[in-house]
C-alpha cells in the first residue's frame, strides 16, 4: 500500500500541455477561486453593490478624478450620461449628456478634460460647471479634430496633450502647445509615428516616454521639444487590441495582444537604461499554459485591465453572440500562474482608495474578499458563487508508475471549516480514472470535536479531514470538485490518495460519500 498527497497548486491553469506533462503544482480548469501562495485552494471573492438601486442601464465607463486637496470623486459614464456617483451609497447625478458611450479624459491643475466625439469639455474641480473648453486665440488653433479623437494624454515631461484615434484621420498623434490644451495648431499639431502600420489604436505614457500602438506593433516617442524628439519601434512582434487593456505591473506594462496577453520591461522603451535582455523583456503571460483560453476570446477589442492586489485582472469575452465582457483572466504576480473568473460581466475596472470597482449592467460593484455571493445584474438579487477545479490526471508517482494500474481504495480531502455554527459547505467531488466515474458529495462543516481550545466555537477545528472508500482503479486518477451553494466559501487544502499498485485488470467496487465516514 503507498499515500500520496497534493497539497501545491500554485502553478494555477495548463489547458494547453498534454495531461503527463503538466506539473503536479498545476490543474486543467481553476474558475472562480485564488490559490495562496503557499498552495491551498479557496472561492474567489463576491461582489457588493455600490448602488443599492438599478441605474436601469449599462454603466460603461467608471472614473477617479483626484482633486488637488488630494480628495477624490468618483465619476461615471451610464447610457450617455456622464454622471458624478456618491461614493456612500452609490446614487447618481447626472452631469451631461454625451454623444457616445465612453470619453476619452485627462485631468489637468484640477480640471477635468474630456472628449465625447463631438465635444471637447473642461469640469472646473471647485464646482459643478461642465463648459466648452476655452480655445486659445489663435486663427492657427483647431479643436475640431481633436473632438473626435478617441485618446487623450497628458505627457509630464513636456507639458504637452496628445490625442488619436481620430475617425477621419487614424494614423494621425496630435499635440498641443505647451501647457495649453486649448491651443492644438493647424499645420504642426500632429505628426505621423509611422506609415504602413494602420490606425492608432492606443497611447499610454510610461517613466518619460509615449507609447504608440498599432495592431501589429508600437512605436515609442522619446524628448521633450517636438523638434528634437526621436521616435523609434520597439522591438515587439505585436500590438494591442483594446487600449483598456493597458495597465502598469510591477517594473513592466502589460496589456492584450492578438496572441495573448503580454508583459513587456521599460527598458525595452527607454533610451537611458542599459540592460542584459532576457526571456523577461517581454513574455506572453499565457504561452504554454493558457492558449485554449486565447483562442477562445473574442472581440478583443473591448478587453478591459487593471492591477490590484499583486493580480493582473484582464476581462474578456468568450462568447460570440454576447457583446461584454464575461471572464476575467486573473495572473497572479507572484505565482507567476492564471485562474478564471466567471459570472461577472465586466464593462469597465476602477482601482482607487486600496478598492477595486466593477462597472456592469445597472450597477457598479465592489469586488471584496469578504462578500461571499455575487450579484444578479437585471434583479439586484445575491447569486451563489459556482466554481470549479479539474485538477490534473494523476499517475500516482514517478513516471515510470505511469504504466502500471493502481487500484485508489480511499480518497482524502483536507479543508478549512469556516467559523459559522450550524452552518454547511457542501460540494460535488467526481473522481475519474480513466473510463471510470464516481461522483460524491463531501460537507466541511466537522462534527463534534470534544474539548476544543484556542479561541474557537466549541465543537468545532478549522481543519477538517475527510475521506471515502472508493476502490476505483486505472492508469491515471482525476478529481473534479465543483461547489454552488449560496454563501458558501471553500478552502481546499490537499487532496489523498491511499492506492496500491497493481497489473492491469479488475473491476471498480463500492461507491462511498465524503459526509459521516467511519
């Protein structure tokens, strides 16, 4: 008889090797849960409300706009209306309506600078008077293409605005006159990056830098005076789909390409540093370990990024025939692995005050570790948390264990019990080996345990250890768990397998349940 136990999966999702390849740290399908750093498995956080009223329409864009007096106000866009949102309990007042459903914005000694695709607004921050930003008097100056732009900068080392994404001239980066965003002049307002490589499709500033995106690659602008500025491509295969999907990470920028999504290092942009490139320059966040999930994306376009608490939350959309955002790929810095995040359609991302905010259909949400449902967006109503985890097609040893049957005779769980008395998790466990299935029903919440100390509810351990008679044999040993009960949080500590190995041959007996085994 041998025990074997796997208590590691921080190496997240590998939906791409074959099965023997994959690390025993690593499972085919992790959705809607974290992995610790130290390896344990537990649901992902839920959603609160912002507003506990429907906005009755899809809030698209969400915006933080620091003040000066380092105060913040949160802002807004829902339908066509740009709207200032209360920040205790999430009620909108409607500030102006706008001719798309998104702006481009900056906010500038106070201000706050907009685009609508027919308008170019100036929000004085010391009141509410959204007006028409003032032109500089200049027969030379025109604004008008810069109200249809897209994409708006402002670049600190210059003290110069940039806008693109123009519709009727798409290859153009416009900029202004120093210090003046009302001053973008006619014949020199606007240069072309390069030729040939389509329209514009994004513009970030990163340390003293412009970046530059197209679908097929970047170009970088370097300087201060636009007559001794240099421009040079970066050494990049690719481009980005969604300018908001671009985002800073630890000493890199992150963003989706068409192959992926991507990390790229500063000093592939700067002229200033000098490094020893490595395969860390840039990488695909996915390559060998997610690229099922890649081709499974579609309109990257809308893609939305952000950072917080040391992930990369990419949301994507997987379904041709819904137009938003519903999965968010989540890369944690540290483990340097992916789970997903599912049940959550994610129109826009506002990290701000160590908070991480969700627009969506009719409502903005919080994403917090200690809201344990979700949120049903038509109704306002709690929704349970449903997740999953395929966990990898085990050998039960070494490899060359791999060729021989062993005959698993009980499966063991180790689990965290939530402190909530009387409370229950229950969840389905299926153990597969290979034509065979068994499927169970476990429960976390421990019996009695007489005399217990140290501060707990009387009767009750945080660790819980289970196990089922299940006498199932095959080459390889899989176990899916899958959990939907409301407020029900699972942590999974490592999974058991007490087997022997054996000849090929035999038949499965006894089916058993991970609830009230003797």
């Amino acid at each position: 008889m041998a025990f074997i136990v796997y208590n590691n999966f921080t190496g997240g999702i590998n939906d791409t090797v074959p099965p023997d390849n994959m690390q025993d740290k690593e499972v085919r399908h992790a959705e809607n849960v974290t992995i610790s750093n130290r390896g344990g498995i537990e649901t992902r956080p839920g959603n609160f409300k912002l507003n506990e009223n429907s906005y009755n329409a899809q809030v698209n864009q969400i915006i933080e706009w620091v003040l000066k007096d380092g105060s913040i106000r949160y802002l807004a866009v829902i339908g066509t209306d740009l709207c200032e949102i209360s920040k205790t309990d999430g009620t909108k007042t409607i500030k102006k309506s706008l001719n798309r459903d998104f702006i481009a914005h900056v906010t500038y000694r106070n201000n706050f600078y907009f685009i609508d695709g027919d308008g170019f607004y100036e929000w004085d921050g010391e009141t509410d008077t959204i007006d028409d930003v003032d032109p500089h008097d200049d027969e030379t100056n025109d604004l008008e293409p810069i109200k249809r732009c897209k994409y708006l900068i402002f670049h600190t080392t210059s003290f110069r605005f940039f806008a693109a994404g123009d519709p009727h001239d798409s290859q153009a980066l416009y900029f202004s006159e120093v210090g003046d965003i009302g001053y973008f002049k006619t014949g020199t307002n606007k240069m072309y990056p390069v030729s040939g490589s389509g329209a514009i499709n994004g513009i970030k500033q990163i340390l003293r830098s412009i970046l530059v995106s197209y679908k097929s690659g970047w170009h970088v602008w370097n300087g201060i005076d636009v007559a001794t500025a240099t421009w040079k491509g970066i050494p990049l295969p690719v481009g980005i789909t969604s300018n908001d999907s671009v985002t800073l990470t630890p000493n890199s920028l992150s963003f989706l390409s068409d192959d992926g999504p991507y990390s790229i290092h500063p000093s592939i942009i700067s002229d200033d540093i000098q490094i020893v490139y490595d395969k860390d320059i840039y990488r695909n966040l996915a390559l060998g370990t997610g690229e099922n999930l890649v081709r499974s994306m579609v309109h990257k376009e809308t893609a939305k990024a952000c950072f917080y608490g040391n992930k990369f939350y990419l949301a994507y959309g997987d379904d041709k025939d819904n137009p938003y955002n519903n999965k968010i790929f989540v890369y944690d810095w540290d483990l340097r692995g992916h789970v997903i995040y599912s049940g959550i359609q994610v129109n826009d991302f506002m990290v701000t005050e160590n908070k991480l905010f969700i627009a969506t259909k009719n409502y903005i949400l919080e994403h917090n570790k200690d809201a344990l449902t979700d949120i049903e967006v038509d109704t306002g109503d709690e929704i349970p948390i449903d997740w999953e985890v395929v966990f990898k097609p085990y050998s039960l040893g070494n490899d060359s264990q791999g060729y021989n049957d062993k005959l698993v005779n009980r499966l063991f769980l180790s689990a965290k019990q939530y402190e909530i008395e009387n409370d229950t998790s229950p969840f389905d466990i299926y153990i597969y080996s290979d034509y065979s299935d068994i499927g169970m029903t476990t429960d976390v919440n421990e019996s009695l345990v007489w005399g217990r100390t140290w501060g707990k509810l009387w009767g009750y351990t945080e660790l819980v250890n289970q196990f089922a008679m299940v006498k199932v044999k095959g080459l390889r040993h899989q176990v899916v768990m899958r959990g939907s009960a409301f407020k029900n949080p699972v942590f999974i500590y490592s999974i058991g397998f007490d087997f022997a190995e054996v000849l090929p041959g035999g038949n499965k007996i006894d089916r058993g349940s991970l609830i009230n085994e003797t």
